[in-house]
C-alpha cells in the first residue's frame, strides 16, 4: 500500500509534537487513534518511523525522509493556496487574521465591527496569539503584529511605533523602583525580551510573579500585586495606573499589519490592511506614549 497524504500529514504532525499526544490534539483525533495509525503506516511500509525514548519520539531515517516529504508537499500546497487567494478581485470570501490577544479588547473589536458592516461578503476569522504564525503556510492571511522587523517574504505596512513605562497603581505611593514588588513575564516570553529588561531592575526575590503571556500585565498591575512594563496605550489609558518613569527604549516595538507577497494582490486583503491602518494610525499619540 503506497502512503496517502493523509499518512504524510500525520507522520509529520508526530514529528514535530515529539510524540502522539501532541499530534492527536494537533489532527483533533484521541491518542489511540493515533497509536494505531502510525503502527498501520509502519505496518504498511514494512518500516519503523520513529525511535521511542525519554526524550519522545525521534524520527529514524525511514521517518525523516517522510516527514521531509511532507513538508515540500506542504510548501506547495500553500504556494498554490496563495496564488489562488491572491488573484481574488472581490471583496468577499474568508479572512483569517491573526493579532496579539492584548489588541482583542478596545482596540481591535470596534476595527474589525467596523470592517464587517462594511464589508458584509466577508467573513472574518480571528486568532488571537502571542506567538508568531507562519503566513508562507497560511496558518493567517493578515498578522497585525508587534514587530522589530518583519520577515523579507512578508509586505505590508507599520502603523505605528508601541512605546512601555513601567506603571503602578495610581492611589499608592512608591519608593525607589528596585524595592518594589514587581511582576515579571517567563523568560521564553518575547524571546527573553522582557526577562533582559527585569534582570536590570529587580533582584530575583522582589519579582512576586511571573506570568506567561503579556495579556494580564494589566490586570495583576490594577489588582495592586506590583509593578510592570506596560505599552503605554493600555497604561495611560487606566485611570487607576500612573507611570513611575520616563519610556523604556528597549522595549520599544512596532505594530504593522501584514501579508505574504503573494497575497497582496487580493481585494478582500488590500481593503482589510487598508481599514486597519485608517482605524490605527490617527491612535499613534496613544501607541507612542505622548502624553496630552
């Protein structure tokens, strides 16, 4: 029995979750399902495709060769999948659109409101993620994104620069910075950005807590457990937070909104990008943290 795409989909999946559980929640089947289907694959091609260990599962030579398969099939398959969309002229049809889970509240739902009811024919589908997602495999069409530089493969437009202070609670009285408490984000965060900036400012034992993502910096900051880098468009805005110092530069970022190049030329994608910009680029007052 020769493998179906189906096959070199799965195997891939196993490889790059290390393991069953992962490929499982990643293909929406349960665990014994997925046991089964690699032994029918490995059955099928009288071959073993991964070697079990402590540290997983690791593709043997058998494996490799077929995970590398799957992914040349899976480049094609998304090259074609751009250039059908990008050939689009109507301004009608699916938009997935991923953007960090910290946009989603004030800013980002009156935007994409705004967008439906004018354009209607288009149905939007958003992911809010702090990782980064992959445009060239169409897991998004558009990412607005927080961005030093984007990728070379990737075209839009930067709508504006995204300035941080440190803020605390404004009814509180603080003393000098490194004496406080302070809430701090895991080092994976950002890519480390944000536990550089704390290794500066605090000693290990005054950071209270560690949070996972950026979303609920806010949060813990209002809920008076400690001080935080906020961008200033959340912070100035919370009448209950006051800044406690001048813009921190080396977390400043940018916010752009973005496509894959061969997908610039879609009509649904070109209005889209447009309508964001229009929305975001008269905030940049707020964004840059210029205070009226």
């Amino acid at each position: 029995m020769q493998p179906g795409w189906d096959d070199f989909r799965f195997v891939k999946a196993v490889g790059d979750r290390r393991g069953l559980t992962g490929a499982a929640e990643l293909l929406g089947i349960d665990h014994s399902t997925a046991f089964r289907r690699l032994g029918a694959i490995e059955k099928a091609l009288d071959a073993r495709l991964f070697e079990r260990g402590r540290a997983g599962y690791v593709p043997t030579p058998a494996g490799r060769a077929m995970i590398e398969a799957a992914s040349r099939i899976e480049t094609d398959v998304a090259a074609f999948s751009r250039a059908v969309a990008g050939g689009s002229e109507e301004v009608a049809g699916d938009l997935r659109v991923t953007a960090p889970a910290g946009l989603a509240g004030t800013l980002l739902m009156p935007i994409l409101a705004s967008f439906s009811q004018k354009y209607p024919a288009v149905r939007l589908d958003l992911i809010l993620a702090d990782e980064t997602l992959n445009l060239s495999r169409r897991d998004a069409d558009v990412a607005i994104r927080a961005s030093r530089g984007p990728d070379e493969t990737l075209v839009g437009r930067r709508l504006t620069a995204v300035a941080w202070a440190v803020y605390g609670r404004a009814d509180r009285i603080y003393g000098p910075l490194a004496d406080e408490a302070w809430i701090g984000l895991r080092e994976g965060v950002a890519g480390g950005l944000f536990h550089r900036f704390m290794k500066g400012r605090a000693q290990p034992e005054r950071i209270v807590l560690r949070l996972n993502a950026v979303t609920s910096l806010r949060e813990a900051v209002a809920s008076g457990i400690g001080i935080a880098p906020l961008p200033c468009f959340e912070g100035d805005a919370d009448p209950t937070l006051r800044r406690l110092g001048q813009l921190e530069p080396e977390l400043r970022a940018d916010l752009w909104v973005l496509t894959h190049q061969d997908l610039r030329r879609s009509a649904r994608i070109r209005a889209f990008m447009d309508h964001v910009a229009g929305a975001i680029v008269p905030l940049r007052p707020a964004f840059e943290g210029r205070l009226s």
